[in-house]
C-alpha cells in the first residue's frame, strides 16, 4: 500500500505544500502538536512527516518514539518563523554518520 507525505505546521509555512499534493495539518496551537503529531504517526497513513522547525521542536518527546522505526521519516523543514537550522545539523549528523566526516558542511 502506497504512503502518502504529511507536512505540519503554522498554516502560513506550509499552505502551498498542498499545491503539490502533500497533505497538510495546520496548526497555529502549540499545545496541540504533540497530540497532532501522534495521531498522524500512529495512523499508518504516511511514510514521510515534514513538520516546520518550530513543530519539530514542539514534538521532541513524541518524535523520539519514531526514530527507530522506518515509518513514518520525520524530517525537519524550515518555516516562515522560529528557524533555527536544526534540519541542516540533523542533515550533517547522518551524513558524518554514515560516512565518518561531515562531507556536505566541513564543519
């Protein structure tokens, strides 16, 4: 069965994502996220969960649960606000991970 792309975060940050055919939770409550997030990673529905820096953050004890797991991949982008360049040292992390130097950023 095929998976579909979630993308959460402030309505502002991800309304276009839905032009392209990602389905989009928005959610300008930052006390709901955690229970957002779990509702769309529990669902099965989603092989991929983009969620705006900000969310990402918001989620951090939710999100742990996933890690291991291959589904749903929870990827950090940024949003119209609150960046704080979290997906790119996610990003250097496994690329230094994977092949023992940080190729991409020479950090």
């Amino acid at each position: 069965m095929a998976k579909n792309i979630a993308v959460i975060g402030d309505g502002e940050s991800i309304k276009g994502f839905s032009a392209i055919g990602l389905d989009i939770f928005p959610c300008d409550d930052n006390e709901e996220i955690p229970r957002l997030f779990r509702r769309i990673a529990d669902s099965d529905n989603y092989g991929i969960i983009f969620m705006t820096e900000e969310m990402f953050a918001l989620a951090e004890k939710e999100r742990r649960r996933y890690e291991e797991k291959i589904t749903p991949a929870v990827i950090p982008i940024p949003g119209v606000k609150a960046n704080s360049g979290i997906g790119t040292k996610r990003l250097s992390s496994f690329v230094e991970q994977a092949v023992g130097s940080d190729i991409i950023f020479n950090n």
